[in-house]
C-alpha cells in the first residue's frame, strides 16, 4: 500500500504538465496555480520545513526528470553567483514585485480603470497573444489575473527549463522563489523552537 502511495507522488510532474497545457485551452485554469503558491506556504508553516519541494513538487520532478532521464542537461556546476544569498533574496523581491505588479493589473481592470489584455507576458517582457481563448464568462478581472498569474507560471518554468539545460537538472531549486520563501519559513520556525 505504501509503495503504491509513493508511486502516485513520483507522478506529480504528469500535473505540472496538465498546468501548462490547460493554460493553452483555457486561461482561466491558471488560477489552479494558486495551489502551487499556498500548500508549499501551508505545509513550511505547519513547521514541515521543505516537505513540499522534496515529495511533492511537480516542477522539482519535471525539471528532474528532462534533465537525467531524457539527458537534456548539460550537468555542470551552477555558477556560485545563482547561489548566493544576495542572488536568492534579489530574485525573491523582484519575483514578488512582479507578482503584486501583476495584482495592481488585475485591480486596474476590476476597477474598470484599464480594459482586459489579452496577452501573455514571457520573462516579463515579451507580449504573446493569446486572443483565441473564451473569457467571456468570468468578470475581466478574474480572467485579468488569469493572464498575469499564467505569465509568472510559465516564465519560471522556462527559465527552470534553461537553467536545467546550461546547469544541473534542479539548478532553478537553488533560487526558486518558492524554495527561497519556505526556506526562510523553515529558518525561522527553527529558530524560534530553539
Ligand atoms: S525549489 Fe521550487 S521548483 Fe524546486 S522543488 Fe521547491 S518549489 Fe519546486
């Protein structure tokens, strides 16, 4: 029984996978993201430090699996600047600039100050349309934030996917947000228990 539950958590990555399409189809499934921002916050804050990035993160696995099995990375060391704290903590504050950038977007258009754009937004800079998909059944702003929160998903899988080719298969762990920001939690759990 046991063994059969561990298979079902090495499959995560078949999700991260689902994510990404689904988005193609209709945007309004990137608010399913929300999941991967809050159960890594929950889980550390619960004091289960990285349980998260260690058992379940689909896009850990993802990046895992194209960069040993499928052999698309390069495997060197990653360079020591990535790792640093200055690195991690900058990447962290303009991720998280970014995100309540994103949020300010989504408040413009629910406030009927700005109209919806249809675009999605690649490495926070370059604009794709994405005209084809149905938003007519949700407010502007719920599919406004679809959009927005749909860019920051795939902008950091591509650039996971690019630091997994140059580097070792997990190197987007080493300044992941996400890690950056359950790590803290950790440190600061542990601390605080000491
Ligand atoms: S560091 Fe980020 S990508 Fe890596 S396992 Fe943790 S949450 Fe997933």
């Amino acid at each position: 029984m046991k063994k059969n539950k561990k298979k079902i958590i090495d499959y995560m990555w078949i999700i991260s996978c689902i994510y990404l399409s689904l988005g193609l189809f209709n945007i309004l499934f990137a608010w399913l993201g929300l999941l991967c921002f809050s159960i890594p916050l929950i889980i550390s804050l619960s004091g289960r430090g990285k349980k998260y990035c260690n058992v379940y993160c689909g896009r850990g696995q993802l990046l895992d699996l194209m960069g040993n099995k499928l052999k698309m990375s390069r495997k060197k060391d990653i360079p020591s600047f990535l790792r640093s704290k200055w690195f991690r903590y900058g990447f962290l504050t303009f991720f998280m600039t970014m995100f309540v950038l994103m949020l300010f977007n989504t408040y413009m258009v629910f406030s009927e100050a700005s109209e919806l754009q249809k675009f999605i937004k690649i490495l926070w800079t370059f604009k794709l349309p994405w005209n084809w998909v149905n938003t007519s059944m949700v407010s502007p702003w719920v599919a406004q934030f679809a959009f927005g929160f749909y860019s920051i998903m795939l902008t950091s899988t591509i650039l996971g996917i690019i630091t997994m080719i140059l580097y070792k298969p997990r190197s987007w762990c080493v300044y992941c947000p996400m890690g950056t920001m359950t790590q803290l939690i950790s440190k600061s759990k542990y601390r605080s228990n000491k």
